[in-house]
C-alpha cells in the first residue's frame, strides 16, 4: 500500500546549503567592520560634545579681545 502523497511528501525541502569558507570569511569580516565602525562613530559623537563643552566654557570665561593697533610707517 502507497502513502497518502501530499505537497509535503512529494516534495522533499531543498536542504541549505552548508556556508562556504568563502562565505564565512565574508560574514566576519562585515561584523568585524560593523564593531569597528560603531566604535568609531561613538568615539567621534564623544570627541565633538567635548570639544563643544570646552568651547562653550571658553568663550563664556573669554574677555573681549582688544583690537589689535597697526603701526604706521612714516
């Protein structure tokens, strides 16, 4: 007696394929530039709110500059 055929028995699922070194090696490396890049973009977002603070404490402790005065040349 046959089994009962259905899409499910008559049709086997393709099986995956097993990831090729060439693949693997792929997947590292974009995670590896993925980390790199979020640490440079953090070090970067850290860097400029520095800068921005220490420059809003300078110019608020700066005291108007004198204009500089040229000498004439006679």
């Amino acid at each position: 007696m046959m089994a009962k055929l259905t899409k499910d028995t008559l049709f086997k699922a393709p099986q995956t394929r097993a990831e090729t070194v060439m693949d693997k090696t792929t997947r590292v490396v974009r995670e590896m530039l993925d980390t790199e890049t979020e640490q440079r973009e953090a070090k970067t977002q850290r860097l400029r709110k520095t800068r921005l603070e220490r420059e809003a404490t300078e110019t608020s402790k700066a005291s108007p500059a004198k204009p500089k005065t040229r000498k004439t040349q006679s």
